[in-house]
C-alpha cells in the first residue's frame, strides 16, 4: 500500500498545482477586466467566485491530504495506521471499554521522533524515555491517558507528533488517529480538532458484527459534520492480523465483493437511547461517556442480526452507505459517485483502501474544478453576449439616426403640404364651424353673466369704459368657442400623423439617448423636447393651448377695427346683437392664411432646429462607436482568447479527474492542426476519437481553447458531432509541449471517402440535406462554420452526415474578419473581412458541385490556377467550377445560386434545404425505376 498511496497523493498534488495555476491566471485576468473598464460591476461580479467556491478551491491548494482514523477502539485504529504504514508503529491494546489516548498525528520527517505538543504548537516537556532512546513501536506510556491524566484539560489537550520517513507522509500528507475516550470531547468536538488545516480523509475502524447503539448516535453526529465528504467502514477482524500488528498486503487485488451497499435484510426499528451495550455493562463510546441526546433530532436506527448484512444494513439506515439503485442512477447520469461512504469487509482488501482514498481525492478535485469551470463558462458567455450587442448597436444606430432623420423630414413635407396646399380646405373648415354654432353661440351670449361688472337692473350702463368691457367680453365668448371648433376639426383632420410619424419617431430618438447615456443631459433628450413642441404640441392641441392662443390673438387683432356704437342698454338682445356683429365680422379666409402662414413658420423654424440638433448627436454616436468598435475588439482578440484557455483547462482538468487520460489507439485521420486516433472507450462514450493537438504557440492555444468553448457550447444535434471532452496530457513529448486531446463520437469516415468509395448519388444528396441540416442548427445558434468541405462532413454507419471540425466556427459578433477556410470552398468576400453566414452557403455550393460530379477531382477551372493567391483572384473575378453533363437544371442552378459573387443573391438555408429534398426524391424515383427494370430483366 505504501507504494501505491503515495502515487495517489502524487497525482493529486499535481493536479492541485494546475489548479492554483488557473486559479492565479483567473484572477489576473479579472484583474484586467476590471482595469479595461468595458463592463459594468454586475457584469464583473458574475466572473467571480462565490464565497464558498473560492473557500473549497483555496481549501485544495492551500492544505494537504490527511487520513483520520476513526474507531471503536484503540486496538481498530492501530490496525489501520499499521497497516497503511506497513509496518507496526502503534502498539496494540487490549480492548479495555475506558482505555483512553490522545490524538495521535504523522508528519514527514528524515528522522523518526516524537513530540508532545499542545494544539497551539507549545512543546510539553517531558521526562519520558521515547524522547531520549531509539524506538520502533510508540511506547503506549506516550499515547494513553491514565488516572487523573484524563481529567487534566492541558494534559489531555497535547498531541503526539511522531515524524516518521515514509513515503507516504511526503509532501505534506498526514495520518491522524482520532483520540479516544478523552473527557468533555464529544464526537463533533473530535472531528472539529482533527480536521484543521488539512483536507480529510475519513476512517472508521469496525470490530463488531453490528454496531451498538451508542457508536450509531456518535456516528449521526459524525455524519453531521461531514457533510458531503465520505466514509470508509473498515473491519478490523482479528484473524487478518499478524503477530506483529501488521496486516498481510497484496495491493494487486481488488475484491469488488468487498464493498458492500444496501442489502435487503429483514430490519426491525429499536429504540435509541443509551443503555449498556457490552460485556462489562458499561456504555460503550470510542469517544467520550455519552450526553444526553435530543429525541427529536435522532432518527430511529434499525438493526438485523445477519451477519455482515446487518452492519451494512445499519449504516445505510443512519445515512452513510446507499442503495445499489441510487448508485446505478448516478452513474447513468454521469455524477461521480466518489462522495458515497463505503464498507470494507476485510483490512486486507488494500486496494480497496487504495480506491476509496483515490475517490476522495477526485471529490475534492471535482467540486473545485467544476466551480472553476462553470465560472469560465459563464465568463464566455458574457463575453459572447456582450459582444453580440455591441456588434448589435454598432449595426443599428447608424440606422437609428437615418430613419429618424427620413421620418421627421417626412413628417414636415406632410404637415407643410396641410399647412400650404389645403388652405382652402381650412377656411371652408372654418365657416362650417362657425355656421353650425352661431345659433348655439347667440343664445349663449343672451345668457352670458359678465365677469367683474355691475349691471344695473334696468341695464343702463353709462360708463364707457364698462360697457368696452361688456363688448370685450362678449367677443371673447364667441372667438373662445370658435377657435376651441375650429381647433377641433383641424386637429381631427391631421390626427393620424401622430401614431405613424410622432409616435415612431419619439421611440426612435428615445432608443437613440439610452444608448447616448454618457451625458446627463444628451442630445437626444434635447431632441425629443423639439419633437414635442414642433410636432406632437401643434397637432395634439388637446395637451397645450399654444396653438388656441396663437388663433386667438390672431382673431382678436382682425376684430380690433371693428365700430361699435356703445348700446344704451346691456341686456339679452344687446348681448346678441354684439355676438351676431363679432360673429358675421369674422373672415374666413383672412383666419385660415393666419392660421397656416404662423404655422407654416413655425413648422420651419422647428425643421432646422431638429436638422441640427440630429447632426450634433450623429457627430457625437460617431465618436462613441469608434470607442465601443476599440471595445468589442479587445472583447474578441484579449479578453475571450484568454478566458477561453482558460475554460479549457478547467474543463479538461475536471475531465482529467474524473475519467483520466485517455488511450490511444491507431491513427485514424490527420489534418492541417492535429492527428486523429481511435480509443476505444472514454468517459462512458465507446468508441471515441481523440483529435491530438499541440499548439506551438499561444496564438494557436487561444484558437484551439474557442474551438473548444464554441463545440462543447453547441447543444447536442444529430447532423453535428457532438465533443464529449478534452484533457491537456502534460506528459506529452517529455512534457515540453503539452498536447490537447479532445475526445468526439467515432464515425465511419467522411464524405471525401465516401464519394471516393463511390457512394450511390440518392446517399450523397442524402448527406449533403445533412449537411444543410448542421448548417440551419448551427446558424440559429449565431455560428458560421466558415470550413464547410468534404473532409469535414462525417458519414455514420448508416451514411447519414454529420459536420465536424469546428475550428473555424465563431460567433458572428466574435468573427474578427480573418480570411480563414479551405481556398476553394472560400466566398470572395471572405477577402474584404467583412463577411457573416453566407459565406458556409457559398462553400455548401462548392460542396454540393462534388456531391453531384460523384469524383472529388478538382473543378478545371481551379486546377489551372498556379497557386492559392491565383486562386483566390480568380474567384474574386467570378471563376466558378464548370457545369457537368451529369447535373441536372435543377442541382447546376442550385449550386450556381449558392456560389454566387454577391451574397444577397444567395439563397438562405431554408430555401436551400427546399430545393435540395425536391432533388434528392427525384433522384430516389429514379433510382427505385431502375432497379426495378433491372429486376424484371
């Protein structure tokens, strides 16, 4: 065992170092994040560790792995410490029920000694032989407690530090023994001193068929306090002991026998409480005289009196081994299932030791791994969302601005034509009004009560100021009530401007000063207030009167020189008659040419003060998207690269932990950047392929780990291969240049060889509708492939197609214009670096002219280019492969469509995929009327 531990530790020290290294580099990156001021603190915070993530993974890095022995007994527990050592260290005791030790801890040391220290790390000076004379075996005088010894907290307190030079202690690793039978330390208390500062590993040493009461509350409470960390139930039988203490080793052998689960014993309930459980009629605790326990916090333990069964029965009813079903479902769902406590039937059964430890181990690695993980994740998608919207508001607000700048400009020609061309139209608007009210406007004004003058009884009035008064008011009554119609009525006349034009253009600028937020005070705020009192103000006079006071005074200044013979009574008939004088002096025409002169100006005056309001905010938007453009490359080029790498080494070490390094087999495929090998089984996935990769440099390590982010992202498809994982072999060449392994669903071959092997042409029309398949899925997830070609479309058994190879695919948003692709699959556009998703239907169209030709010779047409620049302006210049006899119209016109030089003229996918069944099922017919002539002949 000493020879296999210590390769376990090993590993996990290793493993732990890669760690803090992606921990280190996780946090200078945030670091970076949060000096580039792109993102906001809630962005930032969700690249951050929770708090109990950041604990677990400091927990990893920072402490040591360390055994603690649990046990009925002291005689238990010094079983196992000589036998995880190999030799025998502890002495063994008789099993006396009040036989007491200290808590016992093993350190690394070149020299073998002995300490007694207290948890402060004080020595205890002491006068013992142990520390003066050579030993082998610890004196028992140096770790029991006797007589009053026990009852004196500083001296029961002290810890025995025995340095021992033992591989298995190297590098920090530590064996505890738990003390035993110490006063006023309960169980709780125990685990509590022996688990600080390292990282625990549970024992728990079992010398009896079944487990009396007493041990089962103390395990209950155990269980509490582990949480989620595991326990391994060993039973120490005496005949698998030697003379020596020392247990027979075979690490070779592995007795899967030995571990047992839930059995389905017959079980009775009993009840809980302490009373005396062994021989000597004393309660019986390995580690102090039991309290009292809380009724309602204990549950019912069952016992069985099976044999072995019984025990395991018992430890699966307080909750620490589980059911074989339970076990089953967990691996079917791919969770590891080291965090599950074990029962070992034999202290021999070494590899199962060796196995338990090593499950530990991984539950550490992986819940720091997956935290580690799950953050970088998260951490690309923001990058990936963040950069879609700013490509998004890069795109739009340009647009923004133009479409309101068409809108007002339309808005103004309309309402101008209103205010310039249909004047006539106002005034016969006007004296309809007025016609339809004069009788309702004379019987008001006979009714009218002056406001702030006395009228006598009689209706004498003989001051003339008073009755100038009298006749003002008057006329106010009647133009009020005929500028309020008038108003009415040319309001109804423009009222649907206000949703098509107002209402639009309102939303628009609204948009345009959210995205403007730098100021407090932006443009586009200045610009809506312009909007709402050139436009939404003047026609919606139903919110301001600026526009029945502009009338009225307009109407006042027409009726000033009108004469009036002051009446020498003011009653209903004098009433009337100067609301019948105002009303028949009122001209029509004079009112509307006021009425759409004072707004036509001030129509104009609102036009060119909007005109320049709205080329002050595009000049400021101009200078902003430079900056967010500066942004969203950094976005792309540094930060994501950076993450991504990230991300793939916490995925490939998480995938490392729990599934190792896969084997390779034969070399099956090799490409520009990798070789390809069988393997026959990996992470529950048979049979797989491995694409080996080692970047040479960081650039091709930044592209691999996007490569990576972008396929393991893409939700699983059947027209795509799916990549099942990814582990970084350090052990690569020597270790000088670390390859990337990523692990995919092994196909047959692909469609090169397939049409090489002459595929019938219903299969490869049959592929190629796959192919447009993978295509639509990947497009609707905002992916370009951007290497669509006959060596990355994969044939299954039953030569149906899959895409694979994504190195290329990105993000439109996170494409940064580079000219990437196989030279004759590649859109002309692809060369400006302005390209999106039609560049994988023109490399389909290519595609698609071999599909059909049924041989995978270049197109003549290419083969006489000299080289891949001639190539490349050949295509720039319109150069497209030759039409073949074979081709039907219906397949040479679809493949034309799809290659053509402007990719607006591209059909999209959808239209493609269309186009594409109608071909293929005419080319079954015939395939199905041919076999059948041939049958009958």
């Amino acid at each position: 065992m000493a020879v296999n531990l210590p390769s376990e530790f090993r590993k996990f020290a290793k493993l732990t170092e890669q760690l803090h290294q992606i921990l280190c580099n996780s946090k200078l990156s945030l670091a970076e994040l949060q000096s580039s001021d792109h993102f906001t603190e809630d962005q930032l915070s969700a690249l951050r560790l929770s708090t109990e993530d950041e604990q677990a993974v400091h927990d990893i890095i920072d402490k040591h792995p360390c055994i603690v022995v649990f046990g009925q007994t002291c005689a238990t527990k010094a079983a196992i410490v000589n036998t995880l050592f190999e030799k025998k260290i502890l002495p063994l005791v008789e099993e006396q029920p009040d036989y007491s030790w200290r808590m016992i801890r093993f350190k690394y040391g070149k020299q073998t000694s002995l300490s007694l220290t207290l948890p402060n790390s004080f020595e205890v000076l002491n006068e013992n032989e142990a520390f003066d004379t050579e030993w082998t075996v610890i004196p028992k005088e140096e770790v029991e407690l006797k007589g009053a010894l026990r009852h004196d907290p500083y001296v029961a307190s002290a810890i025995v530090d025995i340095t021992l030079n033992s591989s298995l202690l190297i590098g920090g690793n530590q064996v505890i023994v738990a003390p035993h039978l110490v006063p006023n330390l309960d169980i709780t208390q125990v685990y509590d001193k022996c688990q600080e500062g390292i990282l625990p590993i549970v024992f728990y040493g079992i010398n009896d068929e079944l487990l009396p009461h007493a041990d089962l509350s103390d395990l209950l409470d155990l269980r509490a306090c582990l949480l989620d960390i595991p326990v391994l139930f060993i039973k120490t039988k005496k005949h698998n002991v030697t003379t020596n203490g020392v247990v027979n080793i075979n690490p070779g052998v592995t007795n899967s026998n030995h571990y047992l689960g839930s059995q389905s014993a017959p079980t009775t309930p009993v009840d809980t409480s302490p009373r005396p459980t062994n021989r000597t009629g004393r309660v019986r605790s390995p580690f102090f005289k039991p309290k009292e326990k809380k009724s309602q916090t204990t549950p019912r333990i069952y016992t069985t009196s099976q044999n072995g069964l019984g025990l395991s029965q018992q430890l699966h009813n307080i909750g620490f081994l589980r059911t074989t079903s339970t076990l089953q479902s967990r691996l079917r769902t791919n969770i590891n299932n080291s965090a599950t406590s074990r029962l070992l039937d034999d202290l021999k059964n070494t590899g199962g030791i060796i196995m338990f430890v090593k499950n530990t181990l991984q539950l550490y690695l992986i819940k720091s791994t997956t935290a580690m993980q799950n953050m970088h994740m998260q951490s690309m998608n923001m990058f990936i969302t963040t950069a879609f919207d700013m490509a998004r508001e890069i795109q739009i607000t340009p647009k923004r601005i133009d479409y309101a700048r068409q809108q007002e400009e339309e808005l103004y020609k309309k309402l101008l034509e209103i205010a310039s061309q249909k004047q006539e139209e106002i005034k016969h608007l006007i004296s309809e009004t007025i016609s339809k009210m004069k009788e309702s406007l004379l019987v008001e004004a006979e009714c009218y009560q002056f406001v702030g003058i006395q009228i006598p009884k009689k209706g004498e009035v003989r001051n003339p100021k008073e009755i100038k008064r009298c006749q003002q008011q008057i006329q106010e009554l009647v133009l009020n009530r005929v500028n309020a119609a008038v108003v009415e009525k040319l309001i109804g006349s423009v009222d649907y401007l206000r949703e098509s034009f107002v209402g639009t253009l309102t939303r628009c600028l609204e948009n345009l000063e959210q995205a403007d937020s730098e100021r407090e005070s932006s443009a586009s705020m200045a610009l809506r207030q312009i909007l709402n009192a050139a436009y939404q103000v003047e026609v919606t006079a139903r919110t301001s009167s600026s526009f029945i006071r502009v009338i009225w005074e307009r109407m006042k200044e027409i009726v000033k020189t009108m004469p009036w013979k002051n009446p020498p009574k003011v009653d209903a008939d004098w009433r009337k008659k100067v609301a019948l004088e105002m009303i028949s002096s009122l001209s029509e025409s004079k009112l509307a040419k006021s009425m759409t002169s004072q707004f036509r100006s001030r129509l104009q005056h609102s036009h060119d003060a909007f005109s320049a309001s709205l080329k002050q905010l595009e000049l400021r938007h101009s200078g902003r998207l430079e900056k967010k453009e500066e942004q969203r490359m950094k976005v792309r080029k540094v930060h994501a690269p950076k993450l991504a790498r990230l991300a793939l080494d916490s995925t490939s070490l998480r995938d490392t932990v729990l599934f190792g390094v896969p084997q390779l087999g034969r070399e099956i495929g090799r490409g520009q950047y990798g070789v390809v090998y069988s393997c026959e089984s990996w992470g529950g996935y048979s049979p797989c392929a491995v694409k080996s990769v080692v970047p040479p440099d960081d650039k091709h390590w930044n592209d691999l780990a996007l490569e990576f982010h972008y396929t393991r992202s893409i939700p699983e498809h059947d027209r795509v291969v799916a990549l099942r994982g990814s582990v970084v072999d350090h052990n690569y060449g020597g270790g000088y240049s670390p390859a990337v392994l990523l692990l995919m669903d092994r196909m047959q071959r692909d469609l090169h060889a397939a049409i090489k092997g002459n595929l019938d042409f219903p299969s490869r029309l049959q592929v190629a509708c796959d192919v447009v398949e993978g295509l639509r899925y990947l497009h609707s997830l905002g992916l370009v492939h951007r290497d669509v070609k006959l060596k990355n479309v994969l044939l299954d058994k039953k030569n149906r197609g899959k895409i694979t190879d994504l190195g290329f695919c990105k993000p439109e948003a996170m494409m940064s214009g580079s000219i990437v692709g196989t030279p004759i699959h590649m859109a002309p556009e692809l060369f400006s670096g302005k390209y999106d998703n039609s560049v994988d239907v023109y490399a389909f169209g290519i595609l698609l002219w071999y599909v059909c030709a049924g041989h995978v010779k270049l197109p003549i047409a290419f083969e006489q280019c000299h080289n891949k620049d001639h190539l490349w302006s050949s295509v720039k210049k319109g150069v497209r492969p030759e039409k073949l006899p074979v081709f039907g119209d219906k397949s040479w016109s679809l493949m034309s469509s799809c290659w053509a030089g402007e990719k607006d003229k591209r059909p999209l996918l959808g239209e493609v995929q269309d186009r594409l069944i109608v071909i293929h099922n005419h080319a079954v017919e015939i395939e199905n009327t041919t076999t059948k002539r041939n049958d009958t002949m």
